[in-house]
C-alpha cells in the first residue's frame, strides 16, 4: 500500500450529486472568465506553501463522494480525518463501512472490523500519495511534478489547480479550494474520469491531537487476521 488514504478514495464533497462535482472542476474555467486574478506555477506555490505552512494540527469531518467518468456515483462515506505534523495521519471511514488508516510516519495501520482483518506495514512519509503530501504541506515535492495554477476568486478565497508534468500520471487535475485561508474542498480528477470530491467541515485547526491518536493497539480478538508486512515485524508500536 503506496498511500495512507484507503484504495476506494485517497482518498481530500460540496453535495452528493454528480452534477456538485462537475461545478466544482469547471469553477476553475469560471473564474478564468470572470474578474478573478490568476499567478502563475512559482507564485502559486509560494502562496499554497504559506497556506498550508502554519498548520501544525488540522481536525476536520469529511465528506466523500466518488464517481466515475459517467456521472454515476461509486461510493459516498462519512470520514474522520486528523494530521499532526510531521507525519501523524488518522483516516477513519465512519459509514458506510468502517474502515481506519493511521500512520504515526513509521507504521501503517490498516484496520477493518467487518472483516475482522488487520495489516500493517512499514511507512515511507516519501513514497506518499499526492493528498498525503498536499496535506503534510510538501509543496516543495509536489511543484517538481504538477504545474501549479492559483485563481484568487475573492479576497481570503483561492483556487489550487495542479496539472501533472508526467502524462502517465494517475491524475489529470487536482483542484483544492480554500475560504477564508482554510482548506475547505479537494477533487481529484484521474485520467479515467473518475472523480473524488472531499469536503471538510467542522474544521479545528492547531488545536492539541495527542501523539497517541496516530498508534494503533489491535483489540484482543481471537478471530482478528493480523498481516504483519513490516521488515521487522517484532515490535509492537512505533511512536510517533
């Protein structure tokens, strides 16, 4: 597993009907038209990285929609979602089917009760999807591979759209939305049209998240599958 998002997402929502979805990637050419101020790759990054610099902690409920290239939705999914820098990520799907990925920056955990199943693996903060490094405010990393175009839609509100270098890049466009300086939406669209939209409401930002919340202890469950990946696998926890 390359990223700490689950497979249905990576999974970072403003309705859950396609037609919310396919405003929020045309807003982009909408603000192109209108009187809206748009800076070019080095100036965007610059203003992403001072957006995303001050954000020590970052809480937020999450609400997910995936559709694919048709319009028809694949999944909708109420998430729980912490970041505590460095490397901290907590990604817990709350409905319809529960599901939690935590990292701590050294161990993965990927646990799901239904199937009663838990897998652990070594964590490689570099080997990171895009959204894991938008998130953990790798703009450095992330402008080597994505132009970067910022549309300022109104005074505190900018528009993100990153557009890959590499053609066989699993995405086309990543467009992120922030209000007021925070982080309010992110949609991925792939190069297969399929799009998925995350909206962030209840937003806590810089507020204490214990280290603890980034550990995962697996419950004493005789029936539990434990899939231990990691190349030393004799440890319990890592911290982070």
């Amino acid at each position: 597993m390359k990223s700490f998002f689950p497979m249905c997402v990576l999974s970072f929502m403003l309705a859950a009907t396609p037609v919310s979805i396919a405003a929020q990637g045309a807003s982009s050419e909408q603000a192109n038209n209108s009187d809206s101020a748009t800076i070019g790759t080095d100036t965007a990054t610059e203003r992403l990285t001072r957006l995303l610099a001050d954000l020590s902690t970052f809480r937020a409920d999450v609400r997910q929609l995936i559709t694919e290239s048709s319009g028809g939705v694949l999944e909708e999914s109420d998430i729980l979602f912490m970041l505590k820098r460095p490397h901290g990520f907590y990604w817990e799907t709350l409905s319809p089917f529960p599901e939690l990925i935590v990292t701590n920056g050294n161990t993965l955990w990927n646990y799901q009760p239904d199937l009663l199943q838990l897998s652990i693996e070594d964590w490689n903060p570099d080997e990171s999807e895009l959204a894991a490094q938008l998130l953990g405010g790798e703009t450095a990393a992330i402008a080597e591979e994505y132009d970067i175009e910022a549309v300022q839609v109104a005074t505190n509100d900018w528009e993100f759209v990153l557009r890959p270098l590499d053609q066989a890049s699993l995405y086309q466009r990543v467009v992120l939305y922030f209000v007021d300086d925070l982080l309010e939406s992110i949609l991925l669209i792939n190069t297969n049209g399929q799009r998925t939209l995350w909206e962030f409401f209840n937003r806590q930002v810089n507020e204490p998240i214990a280290d603890t919340t980034f550990n995962f202890t697996a419950p004493d469950d005789d029936f539990l599958d434990v899939i231990d990946n990691r190349a030393d696998n004799t440890h319990e926890t890592d911290q982070l």
